[in-house]
C-alpha cells in the first residue's frame, strides 16, 4: 500500500468532526465551548476526557491519551493511520485518489460502495411506488396508523409492488444494474431453472440504516395475510441483523438528552414513538438483544438506562424473558440500570398512542420497574398462592432468581418476597424471610457442579490435543510455544505441566530438537521409559492412536481453540475472584471500591463472550470434520 498524498489526508482532517465521530463511542455533554465524557481508552468514573471541536482535538487529562480525529479513529477501531484516512474520507464523502490501496481493498470498498448505491436506488424506487397509484392501499394502511406524511419521509418509508419482477425491471432493465450485485444485497432471489424474482413484494417497505443513515437492508411488513407478516433483508456484507439496532441512527442524540434508551419489539412502534416525541425509541431486528446491540445502545447513556418494551401476549412475554436473559448477568453487577415497561390492556406502543397522549406513556416510563421487580411479578402472575402446590412452584422458582443476587441486593428482595408471600401477615412473613434466608443459602452451595465439571473435562482434553499437536506437528511448536509464554497460559493438569517442563528443558538444552519431529519424541519417549510411573502417565501423549484421529485432522483449529479454552480457564476464575470481592465492597458500602471491581469484572466478562464464540466457531467446524470423515 503506497502513502497517501498529503492534500487528501489534510482535506480528510477539515471534513471530518471529532466531536461526530467521538460522540459515536462517548456520551459527550456540553461544558463551555467544549465537551467531556468517559475516558474510552481507560477505566474512567468521572469526566476526564475534553473534546474541543475549534481546535479539533480530543485530550484526556487522566491517562494522557489525545490526538485528531484520525489518531481517534486508529485507537478505537484498531486500524492503521492510511486505514483510519480512509475510513473516514468514506464517511465524509471524499474522493480518493487512486492507486492509493491495495487492489484488493480498492475492490472491496468498491462493491460495498456499489452495494449502497443500489439499495439507495431501491429505497427511491419504492417510495416512488407508495406515491403512484400501486400504492393506494398501503398508503390508506399508513393513514390507519396516523403516520404523517413528515414521518413518512424521515423513515423513507415505500412500498414494494405486487408484481414478481417490478424492481428488476427498474433495476435491472432500466438502471442496467448488475443482477448479480441486486442479488448480493439482498433484493433478488434466484428462480430454480434460472432468472431471478424480487424478493419483497406487495410489503410496505422499511429501509434499515446504519449510523451514517445510509441504507443497508430492509424489512418488508405483508399488507395482506401473506406469511411471514415481517420480512428482513437476508444477511449481507453490510446487514447483520445482531448488530443492527432500528432506529439508533436517529435516537442516538435523543437518548444522549434523556439518558435512556426505550427498547421496543415492533418497527411501527419505534416510528409512532418518535412521531409522538418520544425520540429514544429503537428496536432489535426480531431476535433477543446481543451483546453488541447493548454495547452501541449504551455509549449514548451515561446511567446505562435500558427499557425495554414488549408486546404482552405470549410471544411478547417469551421476547421480553430473551432480552431480559441477554443482558441479565450485566443488570446483576449493575452495569445496567434495566427496566421493563407493559402497558396497559395488553397494548404496544403503537396501539396505545393512537388512543392516549404521548405524556401518558411518559408518565408509564419514569414508573417502570427494574428487571427484578419484573420477574418477581412473572413468577407470581396466575398463582393462587392460597393452594400449596402454587405457592411451592413460586417459592422454589424465587429462591432460585434470588440465589443469583449479590449480597445487599439479596437481603433487600428476600425480605421484600417474604412479604409478598405472606401476603399481608406479618408474623408468616417473618417466618418466611428466615426460610428463605436459609433455602437461597443452600441453593447457593448447593448447586450441581455438572457444569464445573464438563468444563474441567474439556479444559483436560483442550490441553491433551495442544500437547498431541506440539509433539506430532513439528510445524506447530514455535507457534505453541511462543503464544502460550505471549499469553501467559499454564498446563492446569499435573501430568501436563511434568511433560511440559521436560520439553522446555530439552528444548532449552538442546534447540534443534524443536524443529525435529522425531527426535524431540525419541528424547521424551527415552525419559519415559526409565520412569514406569511417568510412562504410565504420558504414553497417550506420545503415541497417537485412533481415538485422537479425528481430533487432530485440522490441527490449526485444534491448537486454536485448545488456547482459548486454557485462557477462558484462566479468565473465569479471575472474574469469579472479582465478583466475590465487588459482593463483599457492595455490602460493605464501599461503593468506590465497588466500582473498581466492577470494572474489571466487566473487562474479565467480555474477554470471555469472545473465547466462549472463539472456541464454538472452532468446535462446530471440527464437528464438520468429525461428521464428513465418517460417511467416507
């Protein structure tokens, strides 16, 4: 990759707003004529990091971290200074100078280029559509939803015609687009025998935007009885739908102002709230929240506040009990403030603002309780608490969800559930916050260690291959080597670490070994065979045999997610320490502590959502191996 000239770097820094793109990972406030937020490049508590748009800088007064909106951009999204440069002359629509990139990059920003040209040119085409005269019926369908044409607009909402091929014949006849790039973003289908038909039709059409309000995919509501009654755009190159939230492009400013964020099940019900004023609405792509949908809610939040909102039916109850679960464990350590809102009669937002002002929900909003009080009240819904085998079902089911609380927490909701048991008796309610005391305890120590013990088992095996790998896979063992001092990593497993340390030894003696598969086997095996007892323990390691066969046909996988599960060892007993420690601060009320401990329990807690899917992706591919070796 050549350098790049330095007019279009220097015409990249007066395009770009620090204080846009920094807003994108920090809540910024206004203070004089500049802005302050958390530090992202450390474990900030108070506003340490200024942003000064006249100067164009960023600088954080605690860990000394600054620079420009490039320096920015390189920290935060990992890219190289020539990578952040262009990374944000796309944002700000700058030309680039050719033969700048490499050819394979240049063909890559290219087709995603292309990519949002056409799907642009499909939003227009089907907002042409709901204005002529195929889009009679959607727009009464709007107009029975008391859209205005104003918010018609900022959505850009459309309507996809009936007919089989009617975007492809503006597209593909007339605009002379590739049918190949409309089927890549999602707009066509391929017809088994050849050609290809629109995907979306007879569906009012909802572009999805990413944070730039560039479209990236649609959802298609049927007007008819046509199944499914919502249809999303398929995964592409630019939609992933657990990374996309509804709406956020034009909440995020809102949420910012009100400091939460009011998560929703439907589309119509983010565009009614936003009509009605209620602009920190957004909705998840109709699954439960991920991790990385919470991560981008959040940065605009600085007291983490999340709503959520779901319908009160069935599905809505088994929509909210997901999202709840996605962000439960972050909710116990406080790092949400999570609530959940239902309304009324059963009705979502959308319903319930067509018959009440919009301050009325308001008003239901600052009132919705928090997650606990949420599930305390799920649990006790329909129970008739009078006959034993319902108030069994509750007490169990209660003391299992308050098992899970740390120390302050727990002491407040049993006493608070011992009173909703006892219903209004205060000598049973006694009795019962005494029992239940006594029942979270022993569920506490009690729990089946199954768990514990499958991880244990796998962490066994994990470490098995990788020794397998390094002593059979002479092209491996720097690699092993090197990245296990690199991570710190250590053999949990007694007759693991003995051969571990016998190789360094040899290996230290004598380092050509290392590059000679048999000789490094015929120095150990040599060890072993005057020591029955060590014999006895690491011949299985030494000798391959059947039973490994399968395992180490991808050694690459093998190695790669035996590492990850010897570091996920490693960082679930780090974050089991700091919640025990952050459970004995909070009790205490040493709440600076507290947050100390909180913020390396959240650090321990991602690292390990990322080696729990490293090492998922690595197994399911193994399984694929595994499966295909035996039909052959």
């Amino acid at each position: 990759m050549s350098s790049l000239p330095p007019e279009f770097i220097q015409l990249v820094r007066q395009k770009a707003d620090i204080v846009e793109v920094v807003a994108e990972k920090v809540v910024l406030r206004k203070r004089g004529q500049n802005f302050v937020g958390l530090c992202p490049f450390h474990d900030d508590h108070k506003p340490s990091f200024h942003v000064s748009p006249s100067k164009q800088i960023y600088k954080c007064f605690a860990c000394g971290a600054g620079g420009d909106v490039i320096r920015f951009v390189m920290e935060t999204e990992r890219l190289s200074f020539a990578e952040a440069v262009r990374w944000l002359a796309r944002r700000y629509h700058v030309p680039e100078p050719k033969g700048s990139f490499s050819p394979d990059y240049e063909r890559q920003v290219l087709r995603q280029e292309k990519l949002l040209e056409v799907l642009a040119m499909a939003a227009d085409f089907y907002r042409h559509a709901l204005h002529s005269p195929v889009g009679s019926a959607a727009r009464e369908y709007l107009h029975s939803r008391r859209l205005s044409e104003e918010t018609c607009q900022q959505f850009q909402i459309g309507f996809a015609p009936s007919g089989w091929q009617s975007l492809y014949e503006y597209l593909v006849n007339q605009k002379r687009q590739p049918v190949k790039l409309l089927e890549e973003a999602g707009l066509l289908v391929p017809r088994q025998g050849g050609g290809h038909y629109d995907r979306f039709r007879n569906r009012i059409m909802l572009p999805i935007f990413d944070l730039q309000g560039r479209v990236i995919g649609f959802a298609g509501r049927a007007l008819g009885e046509e199944q499914p009654k919502y249809l999303n755009s398929p995964e592409t190159e630019l939609f992933n739908k657990s990374q996309v939230v509804y709406g956020l492009n034009f909440a995020r400013e809102a949420i910012a102002k009100a400091d939460q964020v009011l998560v929703v099940e439907g589309y119509f019900d983010v565009i009614a709230l936003h009509q009605a004023g209620i602009a920190y609405a957004v909705a998840a792509m109709g699954t439960a929240l991920t991790p990385h949908q919470v991560k981008a809610l959040l940065r605009y939040t600085p007291s983490k506040r999340v709503i959520l909102n779901f319908d009160a039916d069935r599905a809505g109850l088994n929509a909210a009990l997901r999202a709840v679960q996605a962000v439960e464990e972050q909710a116990r350590r406080g790092e949400i403030e999570l609530r959940i809102l239902t309304l009324p009669a059963g009705k979502d937002a959308d319903e319930f603002l067509r018959q009440h002002p919009a301050s009325q929900l308001e008003a239901l909003l600052a009132q919705a309780p928090l997650w606990l009080d949420w599930r305390i009240e799920q649990v006790l819904a329909g129970r008739d608490l009078s006959q034993a085998a319902d108030f069994q079902q509750a007490y169990q089911a209660l003391v299992q969800l308050l098992a899970g609380l740390g120390g302050q927490w727990r002491s407040l909701y049993i006493h608070k559930v011992s009173e909703l048991l006892s219903r209004g008796n205060a000598r049973l309610s006694r009795n019962l916050e005494e029992d239940l005391r006594r029942a979270v305890r022993q569920y506490r120590w009690s729990k089946p260690q199954q768990p514990a013990a499958d991880r244990g088992s796998k962490l066994l095996q994990s470490e098995s291959h990788l020794l397998q790998i390094y002593l059979h896979f002479a092209e491996y063992r720097r690699e092993i080597r090197q990245t296990l001092m690199e991570r710190e990593l250590q053999f949990s497993f007694r007759p693991h670490r003995e051969l571990w340390q016998r190789i360094l030894e040899l290996v230290s003696a004598q380092p050509e070994l290392e590059d000679e598969e048999e000789g490094l086997l015929t120095a150990l095996r040599t060890l072993c065979a005057r020591d029955d007892a060590l014999n006895e323990r690491l011949s299985h390691l030494l000798w391959q045999d059947e039973t490994t066969r399968v395992a180490l046909m991808r050694p690459r996988l093998v190695v790669r997610a035996a590492l990850a599960n010897m570091e996920l060892e490693i960082r679930q007993k780090r974050y089991r320490y700091w919640t025990q420690l952050w459970e004995q601060a909070f009790s205490e009320g040493n709440t600076t502590l507290a947050a100390e401990y909180q913020a390396s329990i959240h650090q321990e807690y991602q690292a390990i959502l990322a080696l729990q899917r490293q090492v998922q992706l690595n197994l399911e591919d193994l399984l694929e191996t595994a499966l295909a070796e035996e039909w052959t």
